[in-house]
C-alpha cells in the first residue's frame, strides 16, 4: 500500500496504477521514475501514464512494468 506521502491518481481494481498527467512536454525519465516509485511501494507490477495534452491519445500513453 501506498503511504500517504505518495498518491497515486488512479489505482483499477488493485492491479494497475495510472499516474494522469496534462503537460506540454513529457520528460518520460521523470514520469516513468515517479510511477516506478508508485509500483514499488504498492507491490503492483503494471502501470500506464497518460498525458492528456496531447492530439491523439495513444500518443500520450505510456506502459510501464515492473
């Protein structure tokens, strides 16, 4: 389980993290290294991050496995 220093946007069905973001430029080390940290202090091993800033949608998604 996640501490209450670190919240995760979206957490589905306690199998997948989903960290959301809307930013212009996506430095993906960054945002991979943020869900990372989520993955492990939750003990998932599937994460997506989706940038919604973005012209189409799969252009902004991200799948990460720990």
């Amino acid at each position: 389980m996640l501490s209450n220093i670190y919240k995760a946007d979206l957490i589905v069905d306690n199998k997948i993290i989903v960290e959301i973001k809307s930013i212009e430029r996506m430095d993906e080390n960054l945002c991979k290294a943020q869900l990372l940290s989520y993955l492990k202090l939750s003990g998932l091993r599937l994460g997506f991050i989706v940038n919604f800033n973005s012209k189409l949608i799969k252009e902004g998604l991200k799948r990460v496995v720990l």
